[in-house]
C-alpha cells in the first residue's frame, strides 16, 4: 500500500473493515465507561443515604 487513500480503501474492503474497528472500540469504550459511571451513582445514592440516616 502507498498511499493513504489505497489503505482506507483496503481494494473495496475498507467500509467493512473500519466499521468493525469502529464498532469494536465503540464497545470497548463502552466496557470502561459503564462500570466507570456505575460506580459514580452508587457511591452518590449511598452517600445521599448515609447524610439522610445521620440527620
């Protein structure tokens, strides 16, 4: 391959293969920000419930 559009192209293969990396990372991130952002809200509900139960 010598060119950068020649790679994208990948001789006509390229929209699937660069979807499939698209999707893939899509999901990877998706592995790292979910429990990431799960852990946030139930640290954040049981220190709501923490501040209810001392007043």
């Amino acid at each position: 391959m010598n060119s950068l559009p020649e790679l994208f192209a990948m001789d006509g293969h390229g929209p699937y293969v660069w979807s499939a990396y698209a999707i893939t990372f899509a999901v990877l991130a998706l592995n790292v920000v979910q429990p990431w952002l799960a852990r946030r809200r139930l640290v954040s509900v049981e220190a709501r419930r923490r501040r209810r139960e001392v007043a």
